[in-house]
C-alpha cells in the first residue's frame, strides 16, 4: 500500500553470488530488448543472431575465445585492484601502454629472433604496471582520487600515442597513423593451425590461475583482501597499505599490458588506433560481474565476447546496429550494481499489520 | 478511571533468517516512568528499539501511543507520534550552531529560522528539564556531555513525549552523567516516559523506576526498582546464572616493560599528545581514564606504532622504540585490542580465520615464502575459537556474524594467544554485556597474574577501579596524575577527567 522499503540484511545466502550476474543478464536483455524493437526487428531473432552466431562454427567459436583473452586480461586486471579497491579504471591506457612497448619490442632489428616475445611479453607488463603506478603513487602519497587519475589517464595515453603514431612513429609504408609492422619473429605463435588461436590466450589461462593462487593463497593476497576490506585495521594490524596498494597497482598494470601485448603479437601486428574497443572498460563490467573473483573473470568476458562478435552477425541479419553491444555492456553494469544491493539489503512491502 | 499507557508494545517478533531476534515482546510504558531495559548482547534490545524506529518492521505485533494503534515506518512517523532517540552515536552537523542543529528540519516557519521562535523554545526546554546549551556555539567545540545534551534537546524541542536513550553514559564524567540523570528525573516528572539501555548496573540501579530484562528475544524478567534490586541480583536475571566477580590477587612488579618520557605528537586533525610520562611494570596494569577525546586513542597509537613520534622518548623492555612500524613493535610482544573493534580491530567482512591471524600472517607458523598455510591457520583459529568458547559456525563464517561478546572474545584470544608483554586495551568491555565483560577482565588478571604488564584504556569507571593497580587520569592530552588504586576515589578522578587539579 505504502510501496516499499530496503531493509539491511542479516546474512546473504550463497545462491546469491551464482543467480545474481545471472539475473543482471537476463534483466539487461530484457531492457535491452526495447532497443531492438525500435530498430524494427525481431527481439527472438536478433537474440538468436547475437548468441548463436559466435557459437555456431568451430571457427567462430575459435574466434570467440581470442576476442575472449584480452577481455580476461583487463578483466583479472580490475578484479585485483578493485580488491584491494584500488579503483583502477585505467585499464585501457595500461592496455595501450603494454601494446606500444610490445610493437616497439618487436620492430626491433638488432634484438635476436629468439628474445624478441619474452622480452615483448617482459616490456608490455613492466610498461603496463608504470602507467598504473603513477595514479597509485599519487594515491598513496598525496591522497589523490584514484578513480578520476587512472580514468585520465588513459585519454593523456591515447592522445599521447596517437601523437607519436601521426609523427615520429608512423608507419613510413603505409602512411596511415600506425606503427610499423613487428618482426615475424615477434609474431605469437600459433597454437591451432589455421586459426587466430595465439599464445595470449593461453597467456590469459595462465594469468587467470596465476591470480587465482595470488588472492586465494599468498600473503599478498590476504593483505589485498585485508586493505581492500578494511585498510584501518589493516594498518593497525601492521599491514603497510601503501606497499599494498603499490603492488596491487603494479600486478593489476601489467596484466592489462598483457591485454595490449596479445593483441599486438597475436592480432594486428602494429599499434592503431582501433587496437583496443574499450577493452579496458569492459573489463570493469566484467570484474563486477565476475564479483571480482578470478575464476568468474573468464565466463564473464566469454559472455561478452560472444556479445562482440555477434553483435556483428546480428546487424547484418537483422538490421540492428552493433552498438548493441555496447549498450548491453554498459547496462549490464548498472543491473549488477543494482543486483549487488540486494546481497546487502531485501525489500520489505509495507502491508497493514492489520487486515 | 484508568488513562492507557503512554506507549504499549505487544507481542512483537521479528525474525532475521535464522535468529528470532524478537519473539513476541510486550513492553509498557507510563507517563513518569525510567524504564531501564537490560539483557545480554543479542537479546533484542536494539532490534525491538530499531522497530519502534520504524528501521525494521515487526512480522508480528502491535505498538499503541495513547493507547491508539500506531504504525512507524520511519523515524519521522516515530517522531510524529512522539517517539525521539539519542543513539550512542550522534547526528549532529559540526559546522552548525547549536541553534541551527535544533531547528534543522523544522517545518513550516518559511526557508529562514525564526531566531526569536528558537530561542523561546529553548527557553522552554530549560525552565522544564534544566537543559541549557550556548544558542551561538559550534556544535564542533561542544564536549561529548554537551552534543548529547543537544541531541536530547533536539528530540524534546521537536515535541517527544517518550525518549530512548541508547548507553547514553558511555562517554561521560560520573559528574556529567549525574547531569543527565536530573534531566531524565525531570522529564518522568512532567510525564513523558525514557527507555534507558545502558550495561552499567550501578547507573539502571541509580536512575531507573522499573527495569525489563530481555534474554534471547523475550522479556524474562521485570521488576519495579526497589530495595530488593541490587547488581547482582540483575546481573543474575540477566544471564540466567551467578556472577562471580573477578579475583584480583596481589603482585609486585617487575621490570619496567614500558617507560614514557615527556612524549609529545603533533595534533593535525587528532588530539595532540603534550609531554607524557608514564611508567608499567611487568605484573600491573595501569587504568588509563579519561573523558574520550583527550588524547587516550592517541597515546596506544603511539604506543602500537601507528601515530608517529614527534618528541621525547617511548622505551618497551628497555628498547627504545619510537621509529618502529606496528609490525615492528608487535614484534617486541606487544598485543593491541583497539577501542574500535568493527572499524580497527577486525575486519568484519573477511572469514573469522583470517581475522584470527590478521596482524601474525607474515609469521613462519601462518606462511612461507609468501604463501598461506591454510592448514595452519585453520588450526590456530579453532584452537582459539575453542578455547575461549567463542560462538560461531566455524572458522569459515565471516567475522561480521559474529555478536559483539564473541566479537571482542575473538580479538582478545588473537592477541592472548602470544603472551604479550604488553597489552594495549581500549574499552575492552564496551557495549558487551555483564558476562562477557567478566570473562575479559578475568583474562586481563590472569595475564597480570603471569607477569604480564597491560595499559588499560577505559571510560568505564568501574572497570578502571576493580582492575588497575594505579590510574592515570588524562585530560587535554597531558596525563593530570597518576594515582595508586588506594589513593584513588572516582570523585577525585571525575574531577581529574574534566581537568581540575586539586589544590595542594
């Protein structure tokens, strides 16, 4: 009668942590779905398109899962830091970071053939953590807002490279704004034949269990956790946070450079503009939706890889435009956000206490 | 003949998942009445306070003002109906005047307060209870006593008839809670009705008409406050069983375990430390009083590593040790149970195991080489979850489950568990109930009694006289005296903690 009221609650159940990004999904799809209708199709079809195309062949889905492990990179990289909440929402310029110390590795002529991808991999990590570290240095030493360094940042890095890559760095052959191709050497190799199936994304695997056995059983870990959840009695429990906080900013840095050096050595062969799609901001959506647990990184930036390989498949069959997917994305942040309250709070309906 | 009670609560229940915080409480209240409402920790005092708010709404049960069923769905209609709560902790804008914090939220007198309005109101409010405040003051220069009184003002100018006053005396001098309890005497005289929660038996004794004591979500017991009532008597009905106080045999101390001379840190947005000198030996504990605020939080911070050093000397077992790190300085054996023990203490969204071992983790016995015995820990956290009887399901369930006795049993059995040297407590005991707060004073004795040297930081007076065996009194950031348990009487120290020096 009176509508409703939240009310905290005592315990949240663990069903909750499984139904929860599921239910933001469907939510999302359902609103979604009015956008579909306005572009005059069919919300079944479009669906279907969307879901199914990227699933459909051995190739697609193969194609799926490459699009998948720059996602799992940024993914894991935002789930470490928001952790110790350190909110690192500069993913995509630590991303870009790692691509233009891996495409100025690999173009490389008097480095020998053999060094050429772990030095790239070694460069793109380190460039990726120094980018990341500087919004954590500010933070820690003179408490500035880590949400809006490390979110301008990544435009002071996009423009700064976009500089380079129309002047001292273009490429001389083509004469576009991009860097000159890497050495083949430099190239990830294959690791199924005839496909785009790179190094990265066994990379990404790797990372994935790495961070894995990081959170769940290392010191580190259990000091992330402890900063993150409380950094007054970390500290009081002689935790040093800004050691913490440093370090996180460092591991999260480096892996979204490995975002960036998978989709230079794997993909594209060169820095463009159009390297990363917002990889660093899904990343975010996926963290959230993964509840920032490693192991849910991967079905989460799965989900949204499907979505941006579809989206491509969708428009053509349907006429729907492929900012669909970003929509999606961006809605789905919203409905986990709003789904995360009800871990804390349940809704209570006013009702007469007398009928 | 007969005019309905004030405020009738019947047959209130309220369930959250598996506990039955409420179950079916009935609670009447009389113009002219102090009700003191007692009960361990978890029996339902604050879930049954938190529905007449209107923060929860029962599953069952009726409340009735005046004998009109009434229904509260926020703290507005509470007030609406008459209803005005001090919390422990106040809502106060610091910024404002005391007069602006009195009218905010006042209706329907145009955008601009009507200072004449205003200030007849307050006069009101002191020809009635007595209650004066300073109309132009800061409420950010107020004393803690002080911004209670205003929040009591608050609640009375915005026409409360019933109070509920929530450990309303956790913070003051035994002067200035004499002070609120001739406010309190004087608004049961006019007829309006309080609701005292409060874990000091001596104050329930004191100030209260009757008293209801809750246990497990039900009222188990009620009984007018006569003759009949004493402390034990209450503290029995409480728990059910006999309350043994604490034994407290003599020592003599041993070796100086921490020595403080003229110590000194620099304010910024803290109370400043101004050349402190102090002085704990193995086998005493020293009772650290004071009026919060005066520099007490300050001084364990110092102690523990945490605050920064800007002058004199800090020396634990003889070291000098004023540039260590907290890890450091826990190191040296020293063991921190922090005032706050939700915000500094634990964290309370982390596994109980984890809190258990939060400040050791580094330590060879927890991990190695970086990595997590998990097998370890889990042992550890058992063997102390056991051992001190803390209630919980588990070592796995998060820490924030846990009721504030087994809270503070938790945090006590972490820092125990290495046989400190020295133990920092502050307000070991507050807001746990006479149990609980009995199981820990026995555990500070028993440490004493083995030669442990403990600085025991508390507002609780009680606590401070039955288990110190010197008190030092600070005030303003300087220590005013530090005086040997057999010297020492709480008038002579309440005058200390509001800064008054005897004359010589």
């Amino acid at each position: 009668m009176n509508g409703f009221r939240l009310e905290p609650r005592a315990h949240s159940p663990w069903w909750l942590n499984v139904l929860l990004p599921l239910a933001a999904v469907i939510a999302t799809l359902v609103l979604c779905s009015g956008l579909v209708v306005l572009a005059g199709a069919n919300v079944l079809t479009a669906y279907t398109k969307l879901f199914l195309s990227s699933l459909s062949t051995a190739f697609s889905l193969v194609e799926t899962v490459v699009k998948a492990a720059p996602l799992v990179f940024t993914g894991l990289a935002v789930t470490v830091a928001f952790r110790a909440k350190f909110w690192n929402i500069g993913a995509e310029g630590q991303l870009l970071a790692g691509a233009m110390a891996a495409a100025f590795i690999g173009a490389r002529e008097g480095l020998p053939a053999w060094s050429l991808v772990p030095l790239m991999i070694a460069g793109g990590a380190l460039a990726g953590s120094v980018w990341a570290l500087l919004p954590a240095i500010l933070k820690t030493r003179y408490k500035v807002d880590d949400v809006v360094t490390t979110l301008l940042l990544n435009f002071v890095f996009f423009y700064g490279m976009m500089a380079l890559l129309d002047g001292p760095w273009k490429d001389p052959l083509s004469g576009y704004p991009d860097s000159p191709d890497i050495r083949m050497e430099a190239e990830f190799p294959i690791l199924l034949r005839a496909t785009r199936l790179h190094l990265g994304v066994l990379l990404a695997a790797l990372a994935t269990a790495g961070v894995w056995l990081m959170l769940r059983h290392t010191t580190l870990g259990f000091e992330i956790d402890a900063v993150g959840e409380n950094p007054n009695a970390a500290r009081y429990a002689g935790i040093n946070i800004a050691a913490v906080t440093l370090l996180t900013a460092g591991v999260s840095g480096a892996l979204a450079g490995l975002a960036g050096v998978g989709e230079v050595a794997g993909i594209h062969f060169q820095v463009m503009a159009g390297l990363s799609p917002g990889y660093g901001y899904t990343g975010i959506v996926i963290a959230m939706l993964a509840r920032l647990n490693p192991i849910g990184v991967v079905p989460a930036a799965i989900f949204f890889a499907i979505i941006i390989t579809g989206a491509e498949a969708m428009s053509r069959a349907t006429g729907v435009p492929v900012f669909l997917a970003d929509v999606i994305q961006g809605m789905s942040l919203i409905t986990m956000l709003a789904a995360l309250m009800l871990t804390q709070y349940r809704i209570r309906w006013n009702r007469p206490e007398h009928e | 003949m007969e005019s309905p009670p004030l405020l009738e609560m019947r047959g209130i229940a309220k369930r959250f998942g598996d506990v039955q915080a409420n179950d079916g409480v009935d609670l009447t209240l009389n113009g002219g009445d102090i009700l003191g409402l007692l009960g361990e920790n978890g029996a339902g005092k604050t879930t049954l306070m938190n529905i007449l708010f209107g923060v929860y709404a029962p599953d069952r049960g009726r409340i009735a003002v005046d004998g009109r069923t009434v229904r509260i769905h926020s703290s507005a209609d509470a007030l609406a109906h008459g209803v005005g709560m001090v919390h422990q902790h106040f809502h106060l804008v610091p910024r404002h005047t005391v007069m602006d914090n009195l009218m905010v939220g006042q209706s329907g007198r145009g955008l601009r307060l009507d200072r004449g309005f205003a200030l007849e109101r307050m006069g009101e409010i002191e020809r009635s209870f007595g209650l004066r405040l300073p109309p132009d003051v800061r409420v950010g220069d107020l004393t803690i006593g002080e911004q209670q009184r205003l929040e009591i003002m608050k609640a009375l100018i915005r026409g409360a008839r019933i109070l509920v006053l929530d450990e309303p005396t956790a913070a003051l001098t035994p002067q200035e809670a004499d002070g609120l309890f001739t406010a309190l005497r004087a608004m049961a005289g006019r007829g309006m009705g309080v609701v005292f929660i409060s874990h000091k038996l001596h104050e329930i004794i004191a100030v209260t008409t009757r008293v209801v004591i809750m246990q497990h979500g039900r009222v188990v017991a009620e009984t007018a406050n006569d003759d009949t009532v004493s402390k034990m008597r209450l503290a029995e009905l409480m728990t059910g069983h006999e309350i043994t106080p604490p034994s407290k045999v003599s020592t003599t101390p041993g070796a100086v375990r921490l020595r403080i001379d003229n110590l000194q840190t620099r304010g910024g947005a803290r109370p400043s430390l101004k050349g402190i000198c102090l002085e704990v030996r193995a086998g005493e504990i020293l009772g650290v009083a004071g009026v919060s605020g005066n520099g007490q939080a300050e001084l364990a911070d110092v102690i523990a590593g945490v605050l920064p050093v800007s002058g004199g000397t800090l020396e634990i077992n003889g070291k000098v040790v004023s540039r260590l790190t907290p890890r450091e300085v826990q190191a040296l054996g020293v063991g921190r149970i922090p005032e706050d023990r939700m915000g500094t203490g634990l964290i309370t969204s982390l596994p109980l195991r984890s809190c258990m071992v939060l400040p050791r983790i580094r330590e060879r016995r927890f991990s190695r080489c970086g990595f997590l015995k998990h097998g370890a820990i889990g042992r550890f956290a058992d063997q102390q979850i056991h051992s001190f009887g803390i209630q919980s399901a588990g070592n796995r369930v998060r820490t924030g489950t846990l009721s504030g006795g087994n809270l503070q049993k938790a945090l006590l059995a972490r820092e125990l568990a290495w046989e400190p040297t020295l133990l920092l407590a502050a307000q070991p005991t507050r807001g746990l109930d006479v149990a609980a707060a009995r199981f820990v004073h026995q555990r500070f004795l028993d440490l004493r009694g083995r030669e442990g040297a403990m600085v025991l930081i508390s507002e609780d007076l009680e606590e401070i006289f039955s288990l110190s065996d010197r008190i030092a009194v600070m005030f303003e950031g300087r220590i005013m005296d530090v005086l040997d348990i057999h010297d020492a009487t709480v008038a002579r120290v309440g005058l200390l903690m509001a800064g008054v020096r005897e004359a010589a």
